[in-house]
C-alpha cells in the first residue's frame, strides 16, 4: 500500500510525534510505501527519514495561506499515485482537497487535536473545518471530547488514541546525572512537558510552583519545552523572583528527564490527548492535569493513576503536597499508570488501528466506484 502523508512540519509537537511513529510502525510491517510531504524544512524527528522513500518540501512563497500548494501538492500526487492521502492538520487538509477529487484517492484526515473551539460559525475557520470533513472519506480525533467539541457526529469520523513506542521507556536512565546537568538539589522534582503556546498554561505552572515554595523547601518545577511564550514566562520568573522553578529549554529525550522526577504535571486550558501525560505515566510517574473537561479523563483514570484537577493553584499544590507526603500512594498510581499505558496506548496498538482505517478507506472507494458502474450500466 502507497501512502502519502501530508504535515506542515516535523517540529517538536504531540501531533508531530504520533506521525512520526506510525510512519515509523508502518515501515516495519513490510508492505507500505510511504512518501512524506511538508510544508516546513525542519525536521525534529530525524528517525522518519529512514521511514519515507521521499521527502519533499512545498514551501510557502511568501505568506501563510499560500494557493500555490493546491496545484504543487496534485503534482506530487501524480508522480507518486499513493492509494491513501492521510493529513495532519486543518490546512494540509484543506490544501489536499484537490488531489482527492482529481485523482480519486481516499483522504484520511487527522482534523482534531485538541478540545477549544475557538471560533465562531460564520467564520474562516469554521467555514475550513466544514468543508474539510465533507471532503475528508475518513476524520479523525484522537479523543472522544475532540469530537464533542467541535460537534463532529458522522460515520465516516473515529477516534484513534496517540500511541507512543514502549522501547523509549525500558532504559536505564541516570537520574543523578540528570539532576546535576539542571542543577537540582532538592529531593523532590515536579516536571512539565509541553510547548510554550497560548494553549498550556504556564501561568498556573508559576502559580502552583509558588504556592508549594509557601509550605516547603524540597521541591523543585522543571519546564520542558520551548515557544512562542517561553521569553514571557522567563521574565515572570525573574521579575517575581520564583526561585524553585527551572526552565530547561527544548530536548529531544525528555524521557531522561521525566525520569529524574518524582511526579508529572500539566498546566493546560484543554487538552486531546496529551503525549506528555502518556509519557509520564510510561515512566511509572504519577500525573496531575489541570483538564476536566478535555481528554486527560481518557487517558487519567482519576484517583487511580493520577489527578484531572480545576486550574486552581492551591488545589494543585494540594495534590502535590498529598503525593510527596505519602510515598506508597506514589508508587502505586505511578505503577498503575504504566500498566495502563502499556496495555492501551501504545504504537502497535495505534498502527494497527491506522493499518485497519486504510484498508476500510480502500473498501469504501471501491464500493463507491462500482456503485457508479452499475448506474452507468442501468
């Protein structure tokens, strides 16, 4: 099977990561062709490369909503005649639209990843969502609140939970290191892992870590990522003078350092499904997300593996205070969060269920054209 996947980009992300995996899982099966089409030059996961036969860059000629990608990516489809087009994203979508009709070829759309509906019905945005799912042979989400939120009830729409590679997790990895490299010296650490955008809630993150330096000394919160609101939370930091918060930059093994921590943590307005929260958990760490709405209940089992909480500063640093204090209590939501990662999120898991939409979108494209033999018949 010839599979052309469509990205803006492979930079760090949770979409990014999930691509990045399947193209790798599909490569290993045997059988598939996979060519990969980005509409940015950099590539954080250097890994798919052995992946795709090919790799080619639609760059943007001078602004964001370039039409020549239309008519540049139908020519890709020519060349390479995949019988699946799969896209990540709203615009990719939109931009593939054309190859599908032209062409024939099933579109597989992965439209939603998130749960904020920011926009209105008459607009620009709302006008995109609607004409890529009516285009689209198969959408998907990557949680049921996805869905929800933005209203999508259709048979040809399905939830596939992100999957990620356990082998990451099997390591031994030196947490003394860890802790020296990001001069740590307390005995406890609290991590982040999310990118600095208007969607995570770094604010909070602040908050929380502030109202944990009123009760104790011990505890250290270490961000990982980077963004376009890192520079405004480095200068809160220093303004505010909050003294227990480390912001470590970008790192391509955050694993490493989720290791060194003692629980995981997620600031953030909404959420699909969160590559951080399944990371922390693979590594037997306990969670606490500030989402009760979003898709961290999917994938937290409240009070079992962790903790889906308001975004409440003093609530949180609560929870915190709760899991430092009572080490059993730790160990054990950390231990039954990695079971519940390796028994359901992981990427063979998730291949297999992408491997079975492929061949369901195949069916349906052939079913539809013999539909149109038999009214050309009669």
């Amino acid at each position: 099977m010839r599979i052309l996947f469509f990205l803006e980009s492979l930079q760090s992300g949770g979409k990014e990561r999930r691509a990045a995996e399947l193209m790798s899982y599909l490569k290993e099966q045997g059988g598939f062709e996979i060519e990969l089409v980005l509409t940015e030059e950099e590539i954080q996961y250097e890994y798919v490369r052995s992946a795709v036969t090919n790799i080619t860059i639609l760059k943007r000629k001078g602004f964001k909503y370039d039409p020549g990608i239309f008519l540049r990516f139908y020519k890709v489809c020519k060349r390479f005649n995949p019988d699946i087009i799969h896209t990540w994203g709203k615009m990719t979508t939109f931009y593939a639209i054309p190859a599908k009709i032209l062409c024939g070829i099933p579109l597989v759309s992965n439209l939603i990843a998130d749960t904020i509906k920011g926009y209105t019905k008459l607009s620009r945005y709302a006008f995109l969502l609607k004409t890529n799912i009516f285009f689209s042979d198969k959408v998907l989400s990557n949680s049921v609140a996805g869905l929800e939120t933005y209203g999508i009830n259709s048979s040809k729409s399905k939830v596939i939970y992100n999957g990620v590679r356990l082998s990451r997790f099997i390591d031994k990895f030196d947490n003394v290191a860890v802790r020296k490299e990001f001069g740590i010296k307390t005995k406890y650490v609290v991590v982040m892992v999310a990118t600095f955008s208007e969607y995570k809630d770094y604010d909070l993150f602040i908050n929380t870590a502030r109202e944990i330096s009123g009760k104790r000394d011990d505890v250290t919160f270490i961000a990982v990522g980077a963004g376009p609101d890192l520079e405004r939370i480095k200068s809160r930091i220093e303004t505010e003078l909050v003294g227990n918060v480390i912001l470590a930059g970008a790192h391509k093994n955050v694993e490493r350092i989720i290791s060194a921590a003692d629980i995981g943590l997620l600031c953030t307005k909404s959420e699909g499904i969160s590559n951080s929260i399944i990371e922390y958990m693979a590594l037997g760490k306990p969670v606490i997300a500030s989402d009760i709405t979003g898709g961290s209940r999917e994938l937290i089992n409240d009070g079992v593996t962790g903790y889906c909480t308001p975004r409440d500063p003093i609530l949180i640093s609560e929870i915190i205070n709760r899991l430092i204090e009572d080490k059993d209590l730790r160990l054990s939501m950390g231990l039954k969060g990695k079971e519940r990662i390796e028994q359901n999120f992981s990427v063979s898991r998730m291949g297999e269920e992408f491997i079975s939409l492929y061949y369901d979108a195949l069916t349906l494209k052939n079913r539809k054209r013999h539909l149109l033999i038999e009214k050309k018949v009669l």
